[in-house]
C-alpha cells in the first residue's frame, strides 16, 4: 500500500482506450477507483479484460454521466460512499474522422462536439466544489488541440474548448486545486499498437498518478507527445 491507499478516485472514460491505463495505475495503488460507463454491456466487458486487476477497490458501474444531472448525481454518490473525491481523470471521448467542416450535419456536432464538451463541463461543475485538495484532476486531450486535422475539424475544435475549460478551471481554482491538462501525441493501446516511440496507455496512467502524489506540481499542461516524454516526466517526479 502507498500512500494513495485512501485516495478516492474517478475515472470517467476509464473503460476507454487511454482509460484502462489510468484505472490500472491507480488500482495498483490500492485506490478506491469509481469507474462510470454509460452501458452495463461496456461495464461487463471491461471487468472482464481486466481480470485480477478487478479488485474490491474498483468500483464500475453503469450510469449515464454525460448530463449536468447525471454527472451531479455520481459526484454526490461518491461523496456519500467514500466520503469524497481527490482525484479525477477525465479521458472522455474517442476519435471522429471523415468529414469538412462545411459537410458535418446536426448529429456530427452533437456527437463530437457539444456531446462531448457537454460531458467534460458536467463532470468538472460536479467534481470542482468536491475535490478535496490532495490529489489532483487531470484533463485528457490529444496535441489536435493545438493544430487543425483536416476532416477531424470537430475533434480540434472540441479538444482546443476542453483545453481552455482546464485553463479555466486552474485559474478559477487557484492554490486550492490542482487542474493538469495531459496532452497526448497518438497512443499505444489496448486497440491500436501503434510505434515503439509513442506514449503508451501505461504511462499515460503512471503520469496520471505521478503528478497527483506531487503536491509541489501546480495546474499545468503536459506534453506526453511520446514514451520519452513520459519516461522524463516520471523521473523528474520519482
Ligand atoms: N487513443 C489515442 O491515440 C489518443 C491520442 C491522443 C489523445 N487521445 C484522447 O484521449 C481521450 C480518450 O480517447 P480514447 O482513445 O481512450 O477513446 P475511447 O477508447 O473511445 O474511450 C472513450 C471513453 O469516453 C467515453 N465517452 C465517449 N463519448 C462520450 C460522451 N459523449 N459522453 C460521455 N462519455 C463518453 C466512453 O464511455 P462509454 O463507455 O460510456 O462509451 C469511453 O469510456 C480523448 O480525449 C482523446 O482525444 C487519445
């Protein structure tokens, strides 16, 4: 046991691709680790692929988190069975490819942009007035950020208004709180195998845990472009 033993963590997005890294990490920890999926059928394939590592500290569960009330009602959930919640991981949302912009209908942009966005800003407005101040919460997005992915316009444009949220949120939290953005360069996953260089789920997780242990890490941004990256950013923080 470390000293995360009593951490009491959420994961939404945790059965993901770039989740699972996150929901191993900290339930290597000894973690309490609160899981939400929004199908019963991705809650049991998950417990499933996760085998052994499905201890009694995972907490996985399906419930529709991606409304304000829906997300407000896991947050108070959590506050009256763990007494509180100390750090988040938010690696909510997937990939979207295939149109311009000027092609997207109304289904598009509620599925990869307001869908999406909406989820983050649900679950950000429930957890900030409970995060106890120990841990800390760290937003996923992808470098599509930062720079335009011709026929992924949705993705950028989504991924750059989540960046901003966590800018946001740090500056509105202060010294109170700590609000980390990871932003990732593609993934080795569960998934996709991808190169040797690229940042792998694992250590996308190890950060994850790494920066909330730092309580001298204030909010920032982390570049995880690669495996190299992340293998410095954990040394630092060993
Ligand atoms: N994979 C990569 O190579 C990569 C690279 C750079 C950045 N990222 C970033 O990492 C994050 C996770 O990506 P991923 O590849 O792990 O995606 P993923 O495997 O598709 O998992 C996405 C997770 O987000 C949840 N989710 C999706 N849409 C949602 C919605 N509208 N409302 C609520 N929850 C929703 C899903 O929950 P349910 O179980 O309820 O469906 C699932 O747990 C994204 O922000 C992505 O941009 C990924």
């Amino acid at each position: 046991m470390t000293n995360q033993a009593a951490r009491r963590v959420l994961i939404p997005g945790g059965n993901g691709a770039v989740g699972e890294g996150a929901v191993r990490a900290y339930l290597a920890t000894g973690a309490e680790v609160v899981v939400p999926t929004r199908t019963e059928q991705r809650a049991d394939e998950f417990r499933e692929l996760l085998g052994d590592a499905a201890t009694g500290h995972l907490h996985l569960f399906a419930h529709d988190y991606s409304t304000f009330e829906g997300a407000e009602a896991l947050a108070v959930t959590m506050q009256d069975r763990l007494g509180g919640i100390d750090d988040v991981v938010a690696p909510i949302g997937g990939w979207w490819a295939g149109k311009r912009l000027w092609e997207i209908d109304a289904a598009d942009w509620d599925d990869a942009f307001t869908g999406l966005a909406t989820t983050h800003m649900a679950v950000a407005r429930a957890v900030m007035p409970r995060l106890s101040g120990r841990g800390a919460y760290a937003i996923v997005v992808g470098e599509s950020a930062a720079y335009p992915v011709p026929g992924s316009g949705l993705v950028s444009m989504e991924q750059a208004a989540v960046l901003m949220m966590q800018r946001v949120l740090a500056a509105e939290a202060g010294d109170e709180k700590r609000i980390h953005a990871l932003v990732l360069g593609p993934v080795r996953t569960r998934l996709v195998a991808g190169e040797a260089s690229w940042v792998s789920a694992e250590q996308v997780g190890a950060v994850a845990v790494a920066l909330s242990r730092s309580p001298g890490e204030s909010s920032r941004e982390v570049s995880l472009r690669t495996g190299a990256d992340a293998e410095l950013i954990l040394a630092r923080l060993a």
